[in-house]
C-alpha cells in the first residue's frame, strides 16, 4: 500500500479540517466574482456546536465545487485543500487497489457509475474520430448482455453504435462462439473501432467477464479496440475478494475503470469514480470551458467537493486491513446463504467471489419478493431474484427468508 493508511478518527478531523481552511472562506476574504458561496445560513446552521466533530457535514455547509479534473493541468484555486483530497482518494484508487503506477492515471469524482462509463466511452470515441478519422456509425460500444443499461444510454448520447454479446444462462459467461459471430456481423455492418466494456461484477449477477475472450477475439480481426471496466459495483469488492485479477491498471489492455462509492463503500450518492491511464482524458477537453480556471475534462461540470471528502474518510478508516476484513465477512455470510439454499434445493447463480444470490424465479413467488425486498431482473416477467448481502443483511435477517424458501 502507498496510498493507503488507516487514520484514527482525530487524524481524519484534522486532516478534513486543515483542507477546509485552504480553501476559500466567503466570510472572511473579498471573495465577490464567483457564482457560490456557502450552503444558505437561514437554513443550514454555521455554528452549531457539533460541527466541529463532524467533517463531513462541515464541508457540506462549506460547499467547495469541484469543477474540473484535478488530476492534471491546474484547477480552480478556490478549492485547492478539498481538492488535494480528492487527488489523493483516486490515487489510491488506482495504485493501492487497481495496481496503477503512481501518478499514472488521470481521473475525478463523477456522480456515479452511469457517469463514469458515459465519460470512458465519450474519451474512446473522440479518440477513434481525431487519431483515426473515424465516423460514429463505425463505432461500436461492445458487452455483455448482463451489462448495465448505462452503456446503452451512453450509446444513445453519444451516438455511437451498441452490440451485447449472449452470456450463458448457467454461468453467465461470455459465449465465445457468439461473440465471434457477433463482431462478424458488425464489420460486415460497417463497425470498425470497438469499445469494450468488462464488468467487474455486473448489478444482477455479480458476474465477472473474462476478458482474455475478448481481447483474444478481438486481437484476430484487425479491428482497433479499447477497453474499459465497470466496476461500478464491484470495484471495491473484487479486488479484494479476488486479488489475483485481470480487471485493473497491472492489464495493459485496460485503460480505464468505473468504481462506485455509493454502492459498497456506502458513501453518499454522488461518489462515483473515473480513472483512465495518462495522455487519455485529452480527448473530451471542451475547450470553450474559459471561466473554469485551468480545463474542463468531465461530463459533469460543478461538482461537490464534499463528495470526495466521503470517500476519504470512509477508506482512511477502515485503512487497507479493516476493508480486506469486511470483504472477508461478507463473502463468508455469502457462503453460508448459498450452503442453506443448497441444502433447500434452491437454484441460484453465485459467482464464487461475490456477495451477490440471484435465485431462480421459480422459488420466488411475488408475496416473498416483496417481504424480503428482492429485486427481479425484469419487472415485468422476472426470471431472477437477488439477493446483496450488505453490510446489514446479516444471518439473522436471511434465515426468515431460508426458512420460507424451505416452506
Ligand atoms: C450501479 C451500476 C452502474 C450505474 O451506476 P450509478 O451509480 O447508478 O449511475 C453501472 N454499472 C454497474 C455494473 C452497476 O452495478
């Protein structure tokens, strides 16, 4: 770990509070030219006693904007003590858990996974029009059917073509020989550059593809392809779950990864996390972005900067150690579930890695779906059920559940 530390609770208050401090104070300095200021003070208290004990909230009420990429360049200097932290959060991000090299990736706080993919594709596509001349019709977004829907948003936006390759029903993996006749027909269509979207555990299955069938495909049609990975869900879980993985920065065929802090780090909604290997993000400057001191890379625009500061302080407490210990746990209440639903004859899907039960519909009638919260991939006519097992979702609140599915 070079990032990644564990902090006591002091260390984590001063540190926020130190940051604040650089930041620009509206109430003290003649501060008269930007277009914000600190939450509304009829509303949210400045001076309750509390604040001093709680950073987060302080810098909610201290509202600093992020605007902008920090990770290169220079930034607006208003906010330049939140920002470092933000820095430092992707930092770790990248090296500590996705085997980057130091300071070699680029990358910001995006308002979550569905951003962060749209921002890779939007980097790949400006990438294959200026390095390549390529047209958007000869373009092509390229996953898996259990992807998420946001890459067919990001298809619809950007306006580049979207192609999802059959997994297999048993273990949701990619099926080669589709994948093959897919491409096939896509060049025949006029598809020339591929972007590739892997996913590091997908929302319904957790599964996680296996991109060595991808590149290998893709390596035979002399076709240009990039590839980025979702781990929107499981970017702070199968890391750690699964240490030896081909889904992260060590992978020279990976250029840039979606986390999610809002999903498993149990962050405030709004934590998302783009990283994408140097020289890359160039391809989305908008240069027009002139009030915005030094350049604008993202989608987003303003942006919280208490965000970020979530993040930090979620991970610096718990520290590298206390995350391994909490993955443990969660994966061994997985297991325990998956041995009670065996034992009940209940067919599931689990990747032997993940936190995530999907069950066979045919267990689930619509009464226990509801009782217990279970999400179906389909509303209309499910198929599956799942179950997370969260932090909360304990043993004693799955046996309920076994014990009607036994029923
Ligand atoms: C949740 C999720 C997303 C979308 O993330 P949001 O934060 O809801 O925008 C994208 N991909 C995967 C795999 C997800 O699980």
């Amino acid at each position: 770990m070079q990032f990644w530390e564990k902090l006591t609770n002091q260390q984590i208050k001063e540190r926020v509070f130190k940051a604040l401090g650089e930041n620009v104070n509206y109430y003290e300095e003649n501060i008269i030219g930007i277009p914000a200021s600190h939450l509304d003070s009829k509303v949210f208290y400045q001076n309750a006693s509390f604040l001093q004990d709680a950073p987060f909230i302080s810098t909610l009420i201290h509202n600093p904007n992020h605007i902008g990429c920090h990770t290169l360049g220079v930034s607006e200097s208003f906010f330049k003590g939140t920002q470092q932290i933000e820095r430092e959060v992707l930092e770790l991000c990248a090296v500590d858990i996705l085997k980057g090299e130091p300071y070699k990736q680029d990358g910001y706080v995006a308002s979550g996974g569905t951003e962060a993919n749209m921002q890779a594709i939007w980097v790949y596509r400006n990438y294959f029009m200026q390095e390549h001349g390529a047209a958007t019709n000869e373009i092509c977004i390229l996953c898996s059917a259990d992807s998420h829907y946001s890459m067919v948003k990001a298809a619809n936006v950007l306006q580049v073509g979207f192609a999802s390759v059959p997994v297999q029903e048993d273990t949701r993996q990619i099926d080669e020989a589709a994948l093959h006749s897919t491409i096939k027909a896509l060049k025949n269509s006029g598809k020339k550059y591929f972007i590739v979207v892997a996913n590091m555990m997908t929302t319904m299955f957790g599964s996680v593809d296996d991109l060595d069938i991808y590149v290998a495909t893709l390596d035979g049609t002399g076709c240009d392809y990039r590839v980025h990975v979702d781990g929107a869900y499981g970017g702070f879980f199968y890391p750690f779950s699964e240490e030896n993985n081909k889904l992260n920065f060590a992978n020279p065929k990976v250029t840039s990864i979606t986390l999610d802090a809002h999903k498993m780090v149990q962050a405030p909604y709004g934590t998302g996390i783009f990283l994408i290997r140097k020289n890359l993000i160039q391809y989305t400057k908008t240069e027009e972005a002139s009030y915005v001191e030094g350049e604008d890379y993202t989608l987003i625009g303003s942006r919280s900067g208490a965000n970020a500061i979530a993040i930090w302080m979620i991970l610096m407490t718990y520290g590298p150690y206390g995350w391994w210990e909490k993955i443990y746990i969660l994966l061994r209440r997985t297991d325990w579930l998956c041995q009670q639903l065996t034992e009940a004859r209940v067919a599931f899907y689990r990747h032997p890695k993940s936190n995530i039960v999907t069950l066979r519909s045919r267990h689930v009638s619509p009464a226990l779906a509801k009782e217990f919260g279970l999400v179906p991939d389909n509303h209309h006519a499910p198929n599956w059920f799942k179950i997370v097992i969260m932090e909360h979702v304990t043993i004693e609140k799955l046996i309920p559940l076994i014990e009607k599915l036994k029923a």
